[in-house]
C-alpha cells in the first residue's frame, strides 16, 4: 500500500490545525511508520509546507530540523512535465488539486489522503480513492483490524 498526502493533511498535522484532522493524521503517519507503508507528497507540497510553518513563527533551525524530521517520515514523489500536463488538461477545477492528483497517480499510490475529497475526483482507471484522515482511519485502517464502524 502506499499513501499520498495533499499539503492540507501536513499542515493540519505540524500545526495541530482543529479545523483539520491532526490526530488522525498523526495514527496515520504511526501505523505507516510501524507497517513500512510508505507515505509520499509532492514537491510543490513540501514547498508550500515549508512557506506555512515558516509563517506560523517557525523558523530558521526549527524550521529545518522540522522539515527534515518530516522527511524521515515522507518520500517527495517525483513529478516531471507529463505529470503536469495531464494536471493542467485535467478537468479539475483547481488546478492545485489536479497536479496533486496528478502526482499521486504517477507514482501509483492507492489512497490520497486530504481533507477536502470533494475537490478530488477519483477516476475508477486511476485505482486511487481520495479519502479524508478519519475515513481512512475508520474503514481502511478498521478493516484490517476487524473493526466494524
């Protein structure tokens, strides 16, 4: 299995965000980390992660031990000009979200961890499902465990 995170789901995570899913997050990133599942993000995401925490008052070495105790946790999946087109001739209408999507095709990922899945749509030949942190939690996580919800 592998995972890919929208930028939304490391921000909520670093800066505990309420208004996101921080703990549910943080479990995701535990079991990953336990399970050797890998979880990638995209360039642009750790760019813009950076750009956030550095805005939320953490800087210089902070900032950089921050970034790199993420890196640890995280692959940056590659992107290159296809991956791009095919974002910018998706039919997305954020043209964000499509390069993430995009991205997390590429590199084969099974499930798109965000908090906003309604700006992603899942295409069945993509073999990706946009799902929120709680849900994956609770019906990919729960599952495995033989947890009803």
């Amino acid at each position: 299995m592998t995972l890919f995170f929208d930028t939304n789901a490391l921000i909520d995570h670093a800066l505990v965000r309420q208004t996101g899913q921080p703990m549910e997050i943080a479990y995701i990133i535990f079991w990953a980390e336990n399970e050797k599942v890998r979880i990638l993000i995209s360039s642009g995401s750790f760019y813009t992660f950076a750009y956030v925490l550095q805005k939320n008052g953490v800087r210089r070495e902070e900032l950089r031990n921050k970034l790199k105790e993420y890196l640890k946790l995280i692959t940056v999946a590659d992107t290159n000009n296809e991956v791009l087109l095919k974002g910018l001739d998706s039919s997305f209408t954020d043209l964000e979200d499509s390069l993430q999507y995009m991205t997390a095709v590429k590199a084969k990922c099974d499930y798109l961890i965000t908090s906003n899945v309604t700006d992603f749509k899942a295409n069945k030949k993509d073999k990706i499902l946009p799902i929120t942190p709680g849900d994956f939690v609770t019906k990919v996580l729960g599952k495995k465990k033989g947890i009803d919800y």
